[in-house]
C-alpha cells in the first residue's frame, strides 16, 4: 500500500514539475508581434513627424543604449532598485506587501518586480486576484529563464503605459518634453519614471499645472534619489519651477512631403533624414506668405528643394506652399510634378557647346529672326539684337542664340545629354526637335535641381539623398570640369530682381514654360543648389508665372533666409586655378583673338585646344579711292584704307532694327572684276537644318521649304541649287521657298561673289 501511495505521490510531482518545466523551457516573445510607431527625424535629430501604431498608441521604440542614465536609474529607484539581482520575483518584497495589506492592514503595497510588470502588460494579466498574481509571477520567471536583464529592461520601458495613448520612454519624452530620452533633465526624468505606477492620476496635461499626485509622487521619488546622490541636493530649486509640458496635439508635422516620401520608402521604425529643421521650417514659412500675399495676382502655390551640392543631401524641400490646404492640392508634392522648364535648359546648351568647341564665353552669336521647318521661335521681348555674346545671351536669356546654338551641337546634343541625364519619360526625340531648348521636355525640380548640383560638381551628376545613411554614388560625368566651371561663370554677372545685390555670388537663371503655366528659377549658391517652381498644380495659365518676376523674387527671399541661417562663401570660382582653362584677350565686338584693328578688348575664360580660334573677319581694311568714295582693287595715289565693320546680313538687318546703323561698304570701282573681295565670310545656310526631318504631301497643299543663309556684309544676291538643279534666286537676307518631294538633297548657296555654303536636307512623306 505505502508503495503504491508513493507512486501516485510522484506520479502527482511529475504531472506538476513536467508541465512547469516544459513551460519555463518554451521561450516566448518578448517585443515581436507589438506594434511600433514610426518615427522621422530631422539631420539633426530632432523629431520631425511620429506615427501612430496599429493599435492607435504612440509606441516609439527605443533602444536601452539611447536612454539617459538618470532616467534608467531612476525607473530602478521607483519601481525595482533590486532588478538586476533577482530572479524575476523579489520574495522578499512579497512577504513585507502580504504582511503589509493582509496582516497589518495598512496601505496597500505593490511587490512586483520589473519583470512581473512586463509580464503583466505584455500579456494583458489581471493580477488583482490571487490566480492572476500567480499567473503573473509564472510568466515574469519563464521571461527571466530565456532574456537578459537588459532585455527585459528594455522591454518595460518601450511598453509602459505613460498616460492617454502614449506607451514607452521613447514616445513619453518626445510627446511631453519634445526631446530625445537620452537628453531629459533630472525633473523631467523623474517626472516619467513615476508615470506608469499610475498614469491615469499622475499624466500631466497640455499647459496645465502639474497634478498634485504627480508632484507628491516625484517629489518622494527625488527624496530617495538625493539619498543615492547627495550632491543633487541642490537641484531641489528645479522641482519647484513650472514644468513645460506638450501633449499629443504639438507633435511636429515638419517637412511633410520627405516625411511620407521616406516612410513610403521604407519599413524603417526610425528614418534620419537630411532635412535642416531650421532651414526647412524657415522655408515653409516663406513659401506660404509669399503665395498669400500674391494671391491677387493668381498666383496659388510654390514648391521648392535646395540640396548640398558638398553631399548631395536634400536640406529642404517644400512641395507646396501649404500641405493642409486642399483648394491648391496641398498634399501633391510639387517637386515631383513633370513641367516644362522654360529657359532654365538653356545653361546645359551652352556648356555642351564650351565643351565641343564651338563657342567660348565671349563667342559671338546671331540674335536675328529664324526659321526651322514649321518652327518659327522668337524672343520672350519680341525683339532681336543682332550680334551678341555668348554670355550675354545666357544672361539675357534669349531664345534665338540658344536655338542657333543647339542645331549647331553634336554628339551629344541637348536630348542626348538629358537622356544621359537620367531625365524621366523623356518622348521620342521628333516630338520636340528644338523646342527642347525653350523647355518642350517636361522635368521635375528634383531632377533640375540635380543637373544645376552637377554643374558645381565639376560635371558629375550624383543622385540625391534624403537619408544621412545613404549609399554613396561616385555619379557620372555628364561635362568637362572647364564646360561646367565656365557655364556658371556666364551665369554669374545675371542681375538680381528689382536691382538687389548681395556679396554672395549667386549662379542663376530663370525660366517661363510655354503659355505661361510655370515659373521657375535655379540656381547654385555657397554650397547648395537650389530650384524654386511658382505656378497651379492644375496647369491653368496666368500672365503673372514670368520667371523674373514670379520665381527669382521667391528664390532670392530662400538664398538670403539660408544665407542667415547657414552663413555661405563662394566655392565656385576658386576652381578655375584648378581647371585646365586660360584667361585670354579677345575683341569684344567680335569674340576673336586676333585683336587686328579692334576698337575695345575683353577677357575671357578659353580652353586651350578646346576653345574656337577661327576669325569672324568683322573688321575689315578697304581699300577706297578717295576721290569716288568706291572700292578700289589697285594701289593709287588717290586711294586709302579705311577699316568697316561688316555683319553678316541677318545680323546686319537685326542691327538695323534695332536702330543701330553700320557703315556700309562702299561699291565696287570699276577696276574690280565681279571675283573681287571674296574674302568675306560664305554663305551659312539657316534653313534647312540637317538635325530637322521635313515633310512632303502629294497634293496641292504641300507647304513649301524656306531657304534662307546669312550672307556677308557685301553680298547683293544668292543663288540656290538643290543638287545641281538651280532653283532660284534671292536677295541678301531674303527667302526662298522650294516645295520638295521625299527624299534627301544636298542644299548650296553661291553668293555673288562666288562663296558658297552646303547642307542636308532629309525630307519624308507626310502621314
């Protein structure tokens, strides 16, 4: 009998310890499965916007390593200061709270542990009654058996109840003190490490006085505190001054359109972005007022992005001018939206050209009526100024120069070099020909932005960052240090709006699309580079949206405001030491380095073997028989040199415009045969253009080609051949109009003085 009682005794041991055992050896999750906010902060770490969890809570995870010791030490202090000794329950603490409630009958006294705590709001246990206590002490011991102290340390504070719905260290210190954990104060220390012992009764409210049982409870817990550390005995002065408490409604809502850009990105719980907080709120400020005080005009938004052209790191971005404001779209992220740049393409057709020789800054370009096919491009002013350089022409931005010079570039040409670029949804090149030049390929600010960095970058485009951690890119080459350097160069002299100078250079240019539906300005200062784009999300026309006048006012209001805030030097022209580039005299009149009978000299920057050396051969020595006033072609007592100033003819007639009047040459004596003074410049044929494909119909209605060449100066007529047909004759500076079948053709005009100039002509069947 007693052995078979002795069975049943450990039969009755085994069916408890092994249940017990299997239960401590099954180790369960700990932080899994719990749902965290999301957190963005700024470059600086400063909080820029917190999510909420799924449960709607305010759960930020928080590493222990990143939690202020004193905050540590205190939570310690107020709910278990033997933690780290135990094992997961405190007996001793347990028989004095037992004796304490049930035998003397005095205040009620709580004996958990840490532990029993974690286990308590981690699995939801109601450890009022006696069943749920012991519940609870099982669960902290099975915790205890699989995670380190530290763990569990860690565990508690990202899980604690802090009042209302905000749960965890983390979220509690940016909530209620907008700080880091690991930068709050002894007082405000204090004050959380209390909150979780009752946070219905103690969680201090939003601009109110601190609750009575928050101050006993705090007070009581720095008594205890000076007691560990007495040398913080004189810290009691803090205690008794206000406590600045935020609450849930002033948690930052900065950079908004990064902030959803990041957390869309990425699975990230913390994100540090690149983001200057104060740049960043300065520049949502400034966008906002300047779109309200414009509204009268039309005007409805404003986006904008400046990034480190050091880094490549976004600083600040705003992607309207207010995100709350639904009327304008708000939400919709501006520097994302594809519009047409207008001119601000235009500095990228000038650097191909100084790259491929075909210009250098002083070069002289034609600002004279053109035409292309179907395309008949004018100035934004409606006017032409003849000849003018190649760096006036940028700064003035006009179109003509720009457009002559793109038909000029080879490989590669401006579409290449956006395609190149990385430029998105770039069409088919035949849908802009060279309108591309006047902003015909839609781009985003982000991706103008980028190719103006590029330009500070010595000719390295880099992708941008908005993350600190991002992945480093050694980018591409898009341009020569030397195209690059001498590009914003050109841009440099570019006078600000309403005749505002500041020591600080700044490399800009603006920009009008097409209808007047975007305003753009870009440009490089210090070491950032920065896009501003003024306009309706909808697309709608306004005659306000000028570049000038809408755009640069708004750019220039940022550049200062950065200015103020991080003070900028010039980086860009300390590069020219570096670069392979040389300053050279040339004429200023005509862009040549022969400065043979030129009235006024200039300095330009010149690549050497790079560079144009070719003559425009604008000045030239006459000789003229004084007695008749006419060209002589023989030496005689009564006959002198007299130099002239000969443009081609579509200069010479923008001149004449323009009211500017040259000197004429005088006509040939009667000594000179009709071969004489073929010294001047032959013909350049303006239309066609080998770069434009033509079309051709089969009927009556097929519009006709024009023929039009820039003769020189002492040019009467020219005669044009398509092959060697001979199709007609023109007078200097005039058209001719050719109505062709499909095919290709070789174009040449014979000036009368026996010059000729040559082209392609591709012409196709219409469709």
């Amino acid at each position: 009998m007693k052995r078979v009682k002795r069975r049943i005794f450990i039969a009755c041991v085994l069916a408890l310890l092994v249940p017990a055992a299997l239960f401590l050896a099954w180790k369960p999750q700990l932080l899994e499965g719990t749902g965290f906010s999301r957190a963005v902060f700024a470059r600086d770490g400063q909080l820029l916007r917190l999510t909420l969890a799924g449960d709607q809570a305010y759960r930020l995870f928080t590493p222990l390593s990143d939690i202020s010791p004193q905050m540590k030490e205190a939570v310690l202090l107020h709910e278990d200061r033997h933690f780290y000794s135990h094992v997961g329950v405190n007996p001793v603490s347990m028989l004095r709270a037992f004796f304490q409630t049930y035998v003397a009958g005095g205040r009620r006294l709580g004996a958990s542990t840490l532990s029993m705590q974690l286990a308590r709001i981690k699995y939801g246990i109601n450890s009022r009654h006696a069943g749920g206590k012991l519940w609870q002490i099982a669960r902290a011991m099975q915790l205890e058996m699989h995670y380190s102290k530290d763990e569990l340390f860690e565990a508690y504070l990202n899980l604690a109840p802090y009042g209302y719905n905000i749960n965890g260290i983390g979220a509690a210190s940016f909530i209620y003190f907008h700080k880091q954990p690991r930068d709050l104060t002894l007082p405000e220390a204090l004050t959380l490490a209390v909150l979780p012992q009752s946070p219905a009764r103690r969680a201090p409210e939003r601009g109110q006085p601190v609750k009575p049982a928050l101050n006993d409870a705090r007070n009581r817990l720095f008594a205890r505190w000076v007691e560990e550390h007495p040398e913080d005995a004189s810290r009691k002065i803090f205690f008794a001054l206000p406590l600045t408490v935020y609450g849930t409604r002033d948690l930052p809502f900065d950079a908004p359109h990064v902030t959803q850009d990041l957390l869309d990105s990425s699975d990230a719980q913390r994100l540090t972005s690149t983001i200057n907080i104060n740049i960043q709120r300065l520049a949502e400020k400034v966008l906002r007022q300047y779109v309200r005080d414009r509204r009268d005009t039309g005007l409805q938004n404003a986006s904008m992005i400046l990034v480190n052209t050091q880094t490549m790191e976004v600083e600040s971005l705003v992607g309207s001018s207010d995100f709350h404001d639904a009327q304008i779209e708000g939400q919709v992220d501006g520097t994302r939206a594809r519009r047409s740049p207008g001119s601000t393409l235009k500095p990228f057709i000038y650097a191909l050209g100084l790259q491929q020789g075909i210009i250098h800054p002083a070069s002289i370009l034609g600002d004279a009526p053109a035409s292309y096919g179907s395309y008949t491009p004018d100035n934004f002013e409606r006017d032409f100024r003849g000849p003018i350089s190649a760096r006036n022409a940028l700064r003035f931005s006009r179109n003509i120069p720009a457009i002559r010079l793109a038909a000029q570039l080879k490989s590669p040409d401006l579409y290449e070099f956006l395609k190149k670029s990385g430029i998105a949804q770039l069409r088919d090149r035949k849908t802009y020909g060279l309108s591309i030049v006047l902003g015909g390929a839609e781009v985003t600010p982000r991706e103008l932005v980028s190719l103006y960095a590029m330009l500070a970058n010595d000719g390295v485009e880099k992708p941008l960052a908005f993350t600190r951690n991002a992945q480093k890119d050694d980018g591409k080459t898009l341009l020569s240090p030397e195209a690059a350097f001498m590009t914003l160069d050109m841009m440099a002299d570019t006078p600000r709006p309403y005749g505002v100078q500041d020591p600080l250079k700044v490399y800009w240019k603006t920009g009008t699309s097409n209808g007047f539906r975007d305003a753009w300005t870009a440009g490089v200062f210090g070491h950032y580079a920065m896009v501003v784009w003024v306009g309706n999300f909808s697309g709608k026309s306004n005659p306000a949206l000028v570049g000038l006048h809408a755009a640069a006012p708004l750019f220039f209001v940022l550049a200062d405001a950065v200015q103020g805030i991080a003070p900028q030097r010039d980086l860009i022209a300390a590069k020219a030491k570096h670069l392979n580039l040389r300053k050279t005299s040339i004429c200023a009149t005509t862009g040549d380095l022969s400065l043979e009978d030129c009235p006024a000299r200039a300095g330009t920057w010149f690549i050497p073997g790079v560079s144009p050396i070719a003559r425009n051969d604008v000045y030239r020595k006459i000789l003229v028989d004084a007695d008749t006033g006419k060209r002589a072609c023989r030496m005689t007592p009564a006959t002198v040199w007299r130099t002239y100033e000969v443009w081609p003819s579509d200069l010479s007639q923008a001149l004449q415009r323009a009211g500017i009047n040259k000197q004429p040459l005088p006509p040939m004596g009667e000594d000179c045969g009709a071969a004489q003074g073929a010294e001047g410049q032959a013909p350049v044929i303006l239309s066609p253009q080998p770069k434009i494909e033509y079309h051709a119909r089969i009927d009556d209605t097929a519009e006709a080609v024009t023929f039009t060449a820039s003769v020189d100066g002492d040019v009467q007529g020219v005669s044009w051949f398509v092959g060697n047909t001979f199709i007609g004759q023109a007078a200097a500076g005039a058209p001719l109009f050719w109505r062709p079948q499909p095919g290709t053709y070789n174009v040449r005009a014979i000036d009368d003085r026996g010059r000729s100039g040559t082209t392609v002509m591709k012409v196709s069947l219409a469709q």
